[in-house]
C-alpha cells in the first residue's frame, strides 16, 4: 500500500476541473523510432495543447481551487512552462498571475507568459533564485504562491497522464518520465503504481541537474551548488522533502544522462517521429540511448512534455 | 438537402471500425500563430499516430471492408500516404498490400510503407501514372483496387474528423482543409455542412496542382497536363467526376495558393506552433498569407493533415 501525497478517487475527480484540451492526449507507437532503438517506442504527446506542455493540467486544477476560495491572484516561480500554463489557466478564470523567472529562460517561453497577460519578472541567477523571489512576492502582496510539485494539485494533475496511461490498457512496460522538481514523476508513477504495478517507471534527469535523481538514490535530500544542462524545463537545486518521500514509493529507479544523449534524442523525434520538443521531453530517449541493453526488446512509453524550444538554439543543438 | 454520396449514419458507424490511435484528435487554438496571422486559429491535428497523417481513418474502413469480403490482397496508388495507412491497416488484418508510388515521392513516405510490410512498386512520370499502373496491377493479380477519393470508405474516413470538428462545439467559422483528390474536403465538408451548416468550408489547393479547384469553379471535370508543386500530397490531375459532384455540394470556396505561400506556411507552423508538417498540411495557412482581409478577425480551423516530409527538403525550404 502506498502512503503518497496522492489520491486515486481525487486525481480521478480533478479531471473533471481541467479543460479538455489538455486531456486524452494522443498516445501512439512511433515504429520509426523503436527500430531506431531497439525496443517498441509508444509517445504520449503533451505538447498538442494552447501551452505546448503537460503544466495545464496542474493549473487547471490549481486556477479551480484558487478561484473557488475566491482568490484573485497567483505567482509563481517558472522555468517557462508553468508559467504559460498557470498564465492560460489564471487568464480564462480572472487571476492576476505573477510569473518569475530568470532571465536565462528560453525567450519564447518568456514571450508567450506575457502573450498570455501574466506579469513576468525576471531575476538573475537559476531556478532556485526564481523561487526564492516568488516567495518574497507571494508574502509582500499577501498573494498565494503556487508551488510546483509541492502543491498537490501540479502532481494531481500530473497524474492525470497515468491515468490515461493505465487506462489505455496497451501492453507497455517501461514509462519513462523527465525529472525535475517531480510532480510529474510522482503522479504517474503514484497512479501507474496502483493501478499497473507491473509496469516499471524510470526517472530521468539530466547530469547536469541530478539533484532528485541524487536525492532518490541516498533516499534523503540532496541539493547541488549549480546546474549545467539545455534542459532548462528539469534543471532544480534544492528538492522538496515531501516529494522525493512520494518519488521514493514510485518510482523503479532514475537515471542520469548526458547532454549529448539529450541533443541525439532531440535529432531522433525529429527525424523519426517528426516532432520539435524541448531538451527536457527528450529525456526518455535519451535513457535509451545511454543504455540501449537496459531496454532491448521492451515496449516503453516516453512522455514528451514539451515544445517550448527557442528555435534558433534548437538548430544550433539538432543539426550539429 | 445535400445529395452526395456521403451519409451521416454511416459516417457515425463508421467510428467503430476505426482504431481509436487515428481518432479524437488535438483540437487546440494557437494563439502565437493567431496573433501572427491576424485571426484565431484553431490546429486540428491529424500527425500524432503511427501513420502521421489522417488517411489511417480511411483505410481502417476499407481494410475492415476487404477482410468481412474475405478478400486477402489490395493495391492502391499512392503519393505516399495512403499507402502507409493502408500498409498500417492492412498489416494488422493480414491483407497483402501493395503500394504504387512515384519514384520522385519523399524517400521517407517510400521507406515507411516498405518498412510497413506492403510491397512497393514505383513508376516514372506522376501521380496520375501510379494510378494507372495500380489499375493494371489489380486486373492482372484480380486483387481489389483501393482509390483514394472515389472509394467512399476513404471519404467517409476522412469525415469523421468533421464529426469531431462538429462535435466539439467550439466557436470557429471557417474550416480550411487541404485538397487532392477530394476525399477530406468531401468528408469533411458534407458533415460540416450537414450539422454546423453556418461554418465556411475552404478548400485549398496549390497553384501549382490546381485540377479540382478549377474544376469546381467551372463545376466540370478540368484535368491539367501536369503538376509542379512541393505539397506531393495533393498533387492529382484528372478530378474524378463522381468526387467532384459531391465537393460541388459542401465547400463554400476552393482557392489556389502559391509555392512561396506554402513554404511561408511551413515555416510560421514551425515557428509559432512547433509543429513539422509536410507542404499539402500548410495550406490552410498558406490561405491566409494570400488573403489576410478575408480572414481578419475570424477565427478558423486548420487540418494539418500529414507530417511526412523529408527532412532535407524540410530544412531547405522552411531556412530560406
């Protein structure tokens, strides 16, 4: 018996509070690129969407709440996608939403939170820099600051992909999932857990920002001085206790690759699969890439989160 | 009263006979593309599924067709994606199949239908020789010959993405949909104009192929001598008469665009939407560049109906 944070009945019910347009994403096997890899290669595509990732189904969740104890107002610190997400989601119910970030996001994430009429505010400095400066917003203007992954409706609606996963009833065995601050690692993984149990659910995070992966693997936090990766949507210092508590019940393992397995998974969605995805939404692949032994054979699904790629940096990766 | 050969029961029915990988599609608003070309633009998205195109509703139904008839083999001429969709299908319910192609086709429509298991033969000339070498092949072998458009399962196929469009009672006005030989505009346009008869059903086609539309424009059957466009997908010459008919009923308009519109099409569903379509899925866009007026304010739906594109190709048209 799992004793997460989570809640089967309740991730079922929060479906009801996120628009459609984030729900049922298509899931496919993508023959061209299993051969490629050695395996049966099935996607589960987040980024057909008004946000082009995964997010809007936590805000969804989080904008109905806010709204529903009659708050008027949000912020939260973003690599660029919750911000977008929580900025479509705030917009069509009336919140006044604060985005933070850094100056070093991708400038078409930065471009479409303000397209969205949040307000953004830019810091120097990383994620964690961003965080920091939300909460100072959140306490000064008396506003509620959503928190991604600690929040349990972004790890709710997370959860909502697992369900789609595990009701798709397709004979996968393997879901491999991006880490980051993990609201989507613990989501799936706390729902496929439950309801497919046989299925193993593989994190993977980037070397250049393994604090979760790290924190997994001593089973205790713990948090690094820098990060260096392009997959800024993943790319976290100081992982939430409560969290990596539920990472630890769900997930099989989580793994570490390099930058160079991210750029080759990003060129093989492209070639093979005919998509554009952000550094982070090549993880998977890139898992497979790393340790082709490890999946030989299998039927995984790799969930590709993202879209919100500066196309100027993307060329630069993908064509070298 | 429409009086084509489409019927909405049947279309209705027809849903059953298809895998659900090809159905319920992304329907989502781009406001990034919107804003660029001065309306709200709604992306149907008929790419994410094995085959990267819509044609895998039609050939679920005429693969369905053929085996209930106990036939075991088919032939179809293809440009490429028909005959991966019937390779897909056909595959799975042991038809043999074989596909007729252009040599000039894009390698990669040609190595996935290979890859699929169908046997491919490929011909000199155009579209059109395919056609009628598929014609001999299937006298000669006494094998059941597939033609996309004149074949109702193909039609009726494609209009269950108008169901969808219908169904989804979202607020567009206008549908613009790519047109070859007629199969997605007369689906997609007989439902539309059958349950949401206020949208404006446009159909589009390239200068450069522009046999249908003149064809309807002079409501007769007006073949060209040949074809010089990039968008492959849609590039017939002899419009056939019964198809014809039916589109003379349900399109609102049918409009010709140029090369240069197509490309540009391409390369803002890159930039604004991240999305890889091959030249005949731009179209729609490739409308509005050419007649922004006509379009301003309006809010339209766009069927990016394939993604099959080489990507050489890709890259030389869409950097220029």
């Amino acid at each position: 018996m799992l004793t997460t944070r989570l809640d089967l009945a309740r991730i079922r019910a929060a479906r009801r509070d996120v628009d459609p347009v984030f729900l049922d994403t298509p899931l496919y096997e993508c023959d061209a690129l299993g051969r490629r890899l050695g395996c049966t290669v099935s996607i589960k595509l987040e980024t057909a969407n008004p946000v082009r990732s995964f997010k809007g189904r936590g805000t969804e969740l989080v904008a109905t709440l806010l709204t529903g104890q009659g708050r008027t107002a949000a912020v939260c610190a973003s690599a660029g996608n919750l911000g977008q997400a929580l900025g479509w989601s705030g917009h069509r119910r009336g919140l006044d939403v604060t985005v933070v970030a850094t100056r070093g996001a991708p400038a078409v994430k930065l471009e479409r939170i303000r397209a969205l009429g949040a307000e953004l505010e830019l810091v120097d400095g990383d994620f964690e820099m961003a965080r920091e400066r939300a909460v100072s917003i959140a306490r000064q203007r008396d506003v509620r600051l959503v928190e991604d992954s600690l929040d349990i409706e972004t790890c709710e609606g997370a959860a909502t992909i697992g369900l789609e996963l595990a009701d798709a009833g397709s004979s996968f065995d393997t879901v491999l999932v991006a880490l980051g601050g993990g609201a989507m690692a613990t989501g799936v993984g706390y729902v496929l857990k439950t309801l497919s149990p046989a299925v193993e659910v593989i994190c993977v995070q980037p070397l250049g920002a393994p604090a979760m992966t790290r924190s997994w693997h001593e089973r205790r936090v713990v948090t690094t001085a820098s990060t260096d990766t392009i997959a800024d949507g993943v790319a976290g210092r100081y992982p939430i206790p409560a969290v990596l508590d539920d990472l630890l019940q769900v997930a099989d393992d989580a793994v570490l690759v390099g930058e160079a397995s991210i750029v080759a998974g990003m060129r093989m969605l492209l070639e093979h699969a005919g998509l554009v995805v952000e550094p982070s939404a090549a993880l998977g692949v890139a898992a497979v890439l790393e340790d082709p032994d490890r999946f030989a054979g299998r039927h995984l699904v790799t969930i590709i989160c993202g879209s919100n790629v500066d196309l100027a940096a993307y060329h630069r990766w993908v064509r070298t």
